[in-house]
C-alpha cells in the first residue's frame, strides 16, 4: 500500500525523538496523545498503527477499542505490557527494538560493578586531613575484575553483551545460564554454561538479563541468593518481577550478599517502604540503564518497522511467535 494525501494515523504515546519522529510525520498522520488524555479513545478508533514504551498496556481492552489497528510498535526490548497473543488474534502485527539499547545496558552493568567492588572513598567538600588520607588509603581494599567470574541469567543479546566486556575487556571468567539452548559456536569470547545452582554458587557478580515472562516471576528468590558465595554483588538491569528485593535486603543486611544495584522495581517506581531504601551499598536507579542519547533515538526508531507493516512490507523486528 501506498502511503498517499490519506496518510494512516499512528499514536505516540509515550514520546519519541525528535528525528524518528519527524520522518514518521512524512509517513503518517502522527497524534502525540496519553492514555489517560481525555480523546485518547477517540485517536485510537483512527489509529492505523500505535508506537509505545514501557507503560502503555496493550491489552483486549484496548485492541477492542481500535478497530483499524495493523501494528504496534514497543521502542524498546521487553514486551510485557503487550498482549502478542491478543494483538494476531486480531491481524495486528507487533514490532520492537531487541538491539536497541543492548551497548547502553552493556556499560550501565560494569559501571555498576565497578563502584560496588571498589571502595573509592570519595571526598569532594573537603580534603582528608593527613592523618585520614594515609588511613583510608593503608586499610581500603577493592576487588579486580580479572580475578572474580561473572554469572549471567539470560544470554541474549544484553546478556551476551556484558559477558564480552567481562571476558575481552577485563579477563573475567564467564559462566551463563538460559532458559533456551545457545549456539556455543556463535559466542565469539570464552564463556561457559551451567545450569542455575552452579551459577549461582560459583559467581562473584550476578548480573540478571532475563524477560518478563511468567515463569520468570521472583526466578531470584530467596533460595538462590542464599546459595550464592558470600561476598557476591548482585546486578539487575532486566525486570523487577524476577528479583524478590525482600530477600536481596535481608541477604544485604545479613553480609553474605556484599552489595546491588537495581535499575527496575516491582512496582514502579518503587513503594515509600522498599526494602534496599537506605542500604550504603546499594545502587537504585530510576529504570535509566538504557537511557542514553543513541539508545533512546535507536527505540524510537521502531517506527521504521510500523511503516514497514503499513506499507505492507515484512518489519525487520517482528516479535517473537
């Protein structure tokens, strides 16, 4: 199909850059509207095609609400807040960004990593008396890289990311676990699998890249933090649902798990009582792992696949059947 002087309508509901956006309005009739906006039904009963993040929900209700609806697009990897099963039922093609943010997430984990294993004793207002500067510095210990292993859960293409950095750019041995089969001979750095409990028992720094699907709801419990080395740092840049952040405390708290960083939540944000609030070395971060320049221009940039579905062309990134 053509796209001609009747251009289709395609909603934006949760923002895009500005370039991915100005060429889709060369393409498309593009309505910038919320969910909660007052004539959000009445843009969606035109709406051809729909670009959305991470917390428009599109569900039954919405699809029954969009009668001309041929695609939606997720700028971003995650594709929980859409019901792919409920959109083909209705002929509506789904379209993400799986590679978007995958360098982003990469350098968040390590930067991560290195102020949880380092202790840099920081000072900024003031100098450290003589005294102080010789004592912090004589009796601080951090840990290198190379000498520690990193365990990943969920060897995609985030997983499969960090896992070059730790074994090409600091020699850290590498073990994984997923929950599909990988081609070993497509892994270009030495990285081993195991199943669950021996990544979990072997690593020094758990770094956590696996999908929201229902199986993977508090996959990290309180048993598998338990099982862990004492000592170990624990990552999570993929979904709240899959960490029970009560057991993560209490294994903070105890000493066995020496330190976190959480870039996601159950919920989010998180609740006023969330119990890694206030811990000196844990990491929480507003969901901001991928949220560089080039990353959030490449999510936005689904639109090149909406287009695609509209023109009746085959998307590059259809999701997963």
């Amino acid at each position: 199909m053509a796209l001609g002087a009747n251009k289709p309508v395609v909603l934006v509901t949760e923002g895009s850059d500005p370039r991915p956006l100005a060429w889709l309005r060369e393409r498309a009739e593009v309505i910038e509207i919320r969910t909660t906006d007052p004539g959000f039904n009445e843009a969606l009963s035109r709406a051809s095609g729909m670009s959305v993040r991470t917390y428009t929900k599109v569900n039954a209700d919405l699809l029954a609400r969009a009668p001309r609806l041929r695609v939606v697009g997720r700028g971003g990897v995650g594709l929980e807040n859409i019901d792919v099963p409920a959109c083909r039922a209705r002929g509506v093609e789904v379209v993400y960004t799986p590679d978007a943010n995958t360098t982003a997430v990469g350098d968040y984990v390590f930067g991560a990593v290195l102020q949880l294993i380092r202790p840099w004793a920081r000072f900024k207002e003031r100098a450290y008396e003589p005294e102080e500067f010789k004592r912090i510095r004589t009796s601080l210990r951090g840990r290198q890289l190379n000498d520690l292993t990193l365990g990943i859960l969920g060897f995609g293409r985030v997983g499969r990311r960090v896992g070059s950095i730790a074994a090409g750019g600091f020699g850290m041995r590498v073990i994984y676990n997923d929950l599909l089969p990988v081609h070993v001979g497509a892994i270009a750095f030495a990285a081993t699998p195991v199943d669950q409990p021996t990544l979990y028992r072997e690593c020094d720094v758990l770094s956590i890249h696996v999908d929201m699907r229902p199986q993977n709801r508090r996959l990290v419990g309180a048993e598998q933090i338990a099982s862990m080395k004492r000592g170990a740092v624990l990552i999570n840049t993929s979904r709240g649902e899959v960490l029970d952040a009560h057991a993560l405390a209490d294994a903070v708290r105890s000493g066995h798990v020496a330190g976190a960083a959480l870039d996601v939540f159950d919920p989010e944000p998180p609740p006023a009582d969330f119990p890694l609030l206030g811990m000196e070395n844990v990491l929480l971060t507003p969901h901001m792992a991928s949220r560089t320049t080039i990353a959030i221009e490449n999510m936005s940039w689904v639109v090149r696949d909406i287009v695609e579905v509209l023109e009746g062309r085959t998307p590059r990134f259809p999701a997963p059947r």
